[in-house]
C-alpha cells in the first residue's frame, strides 16, 4: 500500500462544506485537536516562517507552556532548528509500516526538541501526487490516538508557503488563529493578500481567524502598514533584518540558544512578548483582501 493509494481512496470525511464548489479536504469532526490554543502560521515561501516558528514555539516554552510544533512542509525543516536534525515523517514513518498506524510508537513520530518543545513533522505526499490535507489528518489523528494532545497548552502548525489549496489549508480547519508572516516587499504582500483571501473563506466554517501579522527581516514597514490600513489588518509583531538571525539557522540552533548580545536579546524579548500577546488572546480580525489590479495599484510602480 502507498501513500497516494491511499490518498486517492478517500480518509478524510466530509463534515462541513467550505462553499460551493469547493474540492477541499474537511475535517473529521472527531479530530479536534481540544483545549490547547493553536495556530498557523503562513507566509510567502523562504520568508521564515520556519524560523519564525520555531523562535515562537520556545518563548511559548519560556513562559512555562507544553508547546507542539508540527511542520506541514514535503521538505521536512520546520524544526530543524529545534531538534538540530532533519527528523524522520509521519509519512516516513507510517511507510515504514505499510501504512498500519496501530504498529507505531509515539516515539517513533515525536520528537523533543529545544527546551521541551515537542516536534512533528508531519511531511506531504510525493510531488505531483496526492493532497497535503490527508497528510495534516493523518498527524493529527495520530497525536490524538497516542494521547499526546492532552498534555499540550500550545500548538504551532508551520505551514508550507503560500499554497492555500484545500491541501496545505487544512491547518486552517484546527486552528483558533492564523499568523501571516511578511516582509516589506510586493512579492510578500501579494501572497499574504492570497492568503487573507484563503483564512477569510475558513472562517465561515470553522472557528479559525486571522490574528494579525509578523513582519519578518523588516526594519522599515512602509508598506506593509499601508497594506494593512487597506484590508483591516494589524501587525503583531516585528522582527528587525539581522544577521543573526541567518547565523542562527547555520547553526542549527534558535535566537534563544545564541551567544547574548543587545540585538539577540532584543529579538528575544520581541518573541516573548508575542507569545505573551497571543496566549492572553487576540481579538479575531475581519480583513478584506485586495483584487489583484488593487494591490498593484496600491503598493506597486511606486
């Protein structure tokens, strides 16, 4: 039995429509994840999410919190970071089986990383093949079947790129809050306007909204206020462009773990403090995504 086999034979159970003519995966109703707060972060590929991600895992961890981290990503780095490792799928894994979940141990799939902070990759089918949501199900159905959800307070879905197909959306289906990460740049703002787009039809289904946005390697943030002011966004948090941030990820290490300097303490504080902002609860924000044309008028041929 392979993955696609399976895939293409159906394991996610329509429970709610998201919109007509939708071809989405959706969720099964018993795979709630429970009480732990959770989010998903998205964001233009290579912009740092994962980095993001994993920095936010530890200060939650900091402040005494059980955190998860699942990376939802083929490439299977969300964190590496982390673990100081490129560890093994739930598809690897479940492979390694013949696909029989009842033969794996949690050990097997979860790993502990960085000051506690427990790390799952969940991976994604095989490129051309199959649908990233089954592989998100999958995960989940796994964590809760080894009762490793009970015992958590946060979790953090890192989420591939910018695809917002039904696939790499269904994060989205377990989340309360969705975190975009930005830089000050049109490439990175067109796809968080996608992506708005994408949470927003979401959110008539299900409890997830968005929370707000982290600008990321931005010491200006021009334009991402000026994109923000127009659909009804607000920014969260702002991590400044520093080479210590790129020197950390060769290092295999997060900013938490790199030598104390003014600047890395300053990074530091500004992820404790979002950590702090989102386990208090952030209000839901209703935005409006831009069409195309509107962005390019808005923020282009400057």
């Amino acid at each position: 039995m392979t993955i696609t086999t399976l895939i293409r034979g159906g394991g996610a159970t329509p429970s709610r429509p998201d919109g007509e003519g939708s071809v989405q995966v959706q969720m099964d109703p018993t795979l709630q994840i429970g009480t732990a707060k959770v989010f998903a972060i998205y964001g233009k590929g290579g912009i740092g999410k994962s980095t993001t991600s994993s920095n936010l895992s530890v200060a939650f961890s900091k402040l005494g919190k059980r955190v998860l981290q699942i990376g939802c990503d083929p490439k299977h780095d969300s964190t590496f970071t982390l673990t100081k490792c490129l560890v093994p799928t739930v598809i690897d894994v479940l492979e390694q089986v013949n696909f029989h979940p009842e033969e794996l141990r949690p050990e097997d799939f979860v790993y502990e990383g960085y000051n506690g902070v427990m790390c799952v990759e969940a991976g994604g089918p095989p490129a051309g093949t199959g649908c990233g949501g089954y592989v998100v199900g999958q995960t989940v159905k796994l964590l809760k079947e080894h009762h490793l959800l009970e015992d958590t307070d946060v979790v953090i879905f890192d989420v591939l790129g910018d695809v917002v197909c039904g696939g790499f959306a269904a994060p989205l289906q377990h989340a309360q809050r969705a975190l975009i990460v930005t830089a000050n740049d049109f490439d990175s703002i067109f796809a968080m306007n996608r992506i708005v787009a994408a949470i927003q039809a979401k959110s008539k289904n299900y409890e997830v909204r968005l929370g707000g946005v982290i600008a990321n390697r931005s010491d200006a943030t021009d334009q991402i206020d000026k994109f923000n002011e127009a659909v009804g966004l607000r920014t969260v948090a702002r991590i400044p462009h520093l080479d210590v941030v790129r020197r950390s990820r060769l290092k295999k290490a997060t900013l938490f773990e790199m030598e104390p300097t003014p600047e890395v303490e300053r990074v530091q504080q500004e992820y404790l403090q979002l950590a702090a902002t989102l386990w208090a609860g952030t209000p839901p924000t209703i935005a409006t995504p831009l069409k195309d044309r509107q962005i390019f008028d808005l923020l282009g041929f400057d």
